[in-house]
C-alpha cells in the first residue's frame, strides 16, 4: 500500500542524510587523525602568532612548558616538537582545522590528504628531510600507498626515489594503449639502486643476477609495488632451441609479464632486439587472455641516451632501458675526513702482520683437519643446510621439471609448479623470512589446468614431489614411495635431476593417458 508523504518528508530526508554523513565522517576520523588535526591547529597557532606578533624560540619554549603543566598526561608538547608542528602547518596549509562546525566535505577533503593519513614521525621524517613541497608530497603519497615504515621512508628519500620514479627510457607510447602506456611509465625508475651489495668489477651477469635473489625482499622494494617475483633463467621454448631470460616478474596492476635482461657492461643496440624476440616468445607462449603485453626491461651498468632512442625508435614490443647503480658515492660531509696515506700504510701494515699470524693457524688447523674422519664433516639439520637444500630444490630440480613438462604445456591451460614448505605455499613463508629449524619438509608441487583439447571434457593433473627433511638426511618421495634418500652432504647429481623428472613426467603422461580413454570410453 502507498503511503501519503508529508511535504516537509523530502527536506527532512536529506537533512538527516546529511548529519548521517557528517557522523560517519566523524567516526572515520581514527586517533591518528584527530591528534595530526590537533597538531596542525596548534602548530597553525603558532605561525599566526610568530607573523602577526613576532613570537620568538623564547615564547614558544615558555608556550611548551604552560602546555606540559595544563595537561601533564598529553605528549608531545616539547618545544621542538611544537615546532615540528608549526612547520607542519606551514608545509600543508590545505589541511583546515578540525571541529565540529566543519562539514562533510571539509572533513572529506582532509581525509584525502596523503599527510592527514601518515603517523607523525613519518611527517617530521618528511619535514627534515625534504625540502620541495611537490616531493614531499609525492613522498607522502608513496608511503601511504606501500605502507612504507618510517625506515623504508627514509631509504626511499635518500635513494633519491622522486628524481628517478617515471625517468626510464622507453618505447611505452608508441607500443601500449595510453592508459597501460602512462601507468608502464610510471612504474619504472632510471637508475635503480642496488647499493644492498657490492660486487667486484669483474664479475659476470650470473653474479649480479644472483645477488639480486639472494636480496630478494630489497630488491622487490627496490622495484616497487604491484611487482611479484617469478623466477631467476626462466625457461622459454622458441622452435627447437631453449632461452632463458634473467628475471621474470608479473605486475598485479597492468597486469603483465615483465621480462628483466642483467647487462654487466654499457647498453648495446642489439639487446633491444633480444627482448624484443623474448617479448614475442611470452606474449605467444605465455600470455592469457586476461594479460596485457609483456614489457621488457634491460638494465645495464650504463648507457647513451641518443644509442638507446634510436634502439627502441622501430621496435615494436614495450621496453625500457635504465641504468643500476651498485654502491653509494661518498657522502660530502665524510669527503673531508677519509684516512690520509699514512693512516693507510700504518693499517696496511697491521693487517699484512695479521694476515701472516692467521696463515699459521690456518696451515694448523689444515694438519690437525687432515686427522679427523671424513664422518665428521657429514652435515646434520639446521637452518643453512635447510637453506643450501632449498636453493638445490629451486635452483636445479625446479628447472629440470619445467623443462620435463613443456611438451605437455600445449594441452593445458597453465602449468604451474608451486615450491611449498610443511605443505603451505612457500613464497609467503619466505617473504615473510619464517622458515623455521623444525621445518619438517619442503616440496614442488606440479599443476596443469584445464585440459583444452576440443571436444574432450577439461580436467587438470596434479603431481607433488615431497623431500622429508630428518636429521642427517633427506628422503625424496611422491606419494608414499620413496624415490631417493641422501645425506645432507650429498648434492643432487645431474643424472638423479634427469631420472627424477622424467619418472615424474611419466606418472602425469599415464594419467593423461587413463583420463583420455575416460572420456572417450
């Protein structure tokens, strides 16, 4: 039945809407925000007072002590920390005051603010460290949108992260839609800085491709949000050759695969054209539906930014060339204080004097070790031989069973071989570094989706290798039959890699087989 409004009911309606909103807007206004609001109103206070007044140091030291005797329980009222507040004031004057005749849309416009969702030592952080107003803005931004900690803010500001966020050289225009083009843009940096490591100046890619790994949480920060790790010489199959590309990542927003070249040397224009084909290769091969183009990135140690234009002018895959930079040049205020010469020789020659002392030792204890059994250096469980198994299970075996089941890639949707500890997905356990002593076992679980030959019903395939992990060995097995058992010592040999995956391929290819002549009766 209809019911017969009053006239005054549409005006009553909204209004009532509208203190709705300003309560749930109020409500939304956590402990943080309240006292950054505080904060701001006494530290615009302030500033008021120094203009109109000439406030000094002096007044505001006396303000602080008045503040501290009124409200004993309430911190933060220091002198210098009143200052941090004026100068917070100072720096975001878009952030009004808060109070109960504010409405809606001002409490709004403040909660948009990336500083009104930042906690105050992140501010004061900002405030010391950056002096542009657009950078600490940008800084802001950032950190509310990573949930960087007040350390990661800080190595982001002295990383330089404003000057080299969206710099890279790309081909992103002319190759991406303009949505995908901005964001790709965006998302790359020029240098990257991987000062987490050094490495001599002879090493080899493989070198700083594996520092990379071994620093992979830094180096994952280092790339920037939305980045998930793939894998390190990840297998891609063109004809009847193999390729493998340095790094793979995948970007969650784009989303696509990101394809990584390592160049230890000066960029050459001939390694445009690689990724280009390894584009091609991801795009044909792995790409689904749902992806956007692969991007490519190729860093070297440097770079001619005239060469790099006219190597990516005709290219027809997105790519970037950006440099990386390994170690921090020296401080200006340490660039006066390093050792004179003869600081130098004098350490030199403690350390030659040292160097002599420990040669004698080390022929000692080469004589007393020449003494001891082979059986004492047989290696029992514990969290470095866990580690150097896991990298023989990563590194070697991982590899072996893609490679074992790309012919069969074809007649799925996905292939997928999952690394998993006590049977939980490894990679949030490693991310968040909670490998554990008593890690009881560690595995490779294979999936292929979807079987996609017309006309057949679709199923999926599903094998797990699991290394049981006891004392002084370890036992390889699928299922409940054991396949190898090795003492920690002993490192997986190529022809065990070879048996290993083959027998593996086999068990899959026997169940394809018996689910086919299912289906077709």
């Amino acid at each position: 039945m209809k019911i017969q409004l009053p006239e005054t009911y549409i005006h009553t309606l909204e209004s009532l809407k509208q203190k709705i909103q300003h309560a749930r807007m109020k409500a939304v206004l956590t402990a943080n925000v309240q006292l950054l609001a505080t904060y701001w109103e006494i530290g615009n206070t302030i500033s008021q007072q120094e203009q109109n007044q000439g406030w000094g140091s002096k007044v505001v030291e006396q303000l602080a002590r008045d503040l501290s005797i009124a409200f004993p329980d309430f911190k933060g009222l220091s002198p210098r920390n009143l200052r941090y507040m004026r100068n917070f004031a100072i720096a975001w004057p878009e952030l009004s005051v808060f109070s109960d005749q504010a409405t809606a849309g001002d409490m709004n416009s403040i909660l948009q603010q990336a500083a009104a969702k930042l906690p105050w030592f992140h501010i004061c952080t900002l405030l010391d460290k950056v002096k542009n107003q657009s950078e600490r803005n940008f800084y802001a931004e950032k950190a509310v949108e990573n949930g960087w900690s007040r350390n990661i803010l800080v190595h982001q500001i002295e990383s330089g992260l404003f000057n080299r966020q969206g710099k890279v050289q790309n081909n992103f225009a002319n190759t991406l839609p303009a949505i995908q083009s901005e964001l790709a843009s965006e998302l790359f940096k020029d240098p990257y800085k991987f000062d987490f490591f050094n490495l001599a100046n002879e090493a080899k890619e493989r070198d700083l491709e594996n520092a990379l790994v071994d620093h992979i949480m830094k180096f994952m920060l280092e790339m920037g949000k939305g980045f998930s790790f793939v894998g390190k010489q990840t297998l891609i199959n063109a004809g009847e050759k193999d390729y493998y590309i340095d790094l793979l990542l995948y970007h969650l927003k784009l989303p696509c695969y990101v394809a990584i070249e390592l160049k230890i040397g000066e960029f050459k224009p001939e390694y445009a054209g690689k990724m280009n084909f390894y584009l091609s290769t991801l795009d044909n091969n792995y790409k689904t539906s749902g992806d956007t183009p692969s991007i490519g990135l190729i860093l070297c140690k440097n770079k001619d930014r005239v060469t790099v234009e006219y190597a990516l002018k005709d290219v027809n895959k997105p790519m970037g060339v950006a440099e990386y930079q390994l170690t921090h040049l020296i401080p200006k205020n340490l660039q006066g204080q390093l050792p004179s010469i003869e600081d130098l020789e004098k350490e030199l020659k403690k350390e030659v004097t040292y160097a002599k002392s420990n040669q004698k030792k080390r022929e000692q204890l080469g004589t007393l070790l020449s003494k001891l059994s082979p059986q004492v250096f047989r290696k029992e469980k514990s969290m470095p031989v866990i580690k150097e198994l896991w990298d023989e299970v990563s590194y070697k075996l991982k590899p072996a069973l893609e490679k074992a089941f790309k012919p069969e890639q074809r007649l799925f949707e996905y292939l997928g071989i999952i690394r998993s500890i006590d049977n939980k997905n490894a990679e949030s356990i490693l991310a968040s570094q909670s490998l554990k002593l008593h890690t009881k076992e560690i595995g490779l679980h294979v999936k292929m989706d979807t079987f996609k030959s017309a006309g057949s019903k679709a199923f999926s395939i599903s094998k797990v290798l699991r290394i049981k992990l006891q004392e002084s060995s370890y036992t390889l097995s699928h299922n409940s039959t054991s396949w190898l058992t090795k003492r920690y010592h002993e490192t997986f040999t190529e022809e065990e890699i070879k048996v290993i995956s083959g027998r593996l391929s086999n068990l899959a290819l026997a169940e394809i087989n018996r689910k086919l002549k299912q289906i077709v009766g």
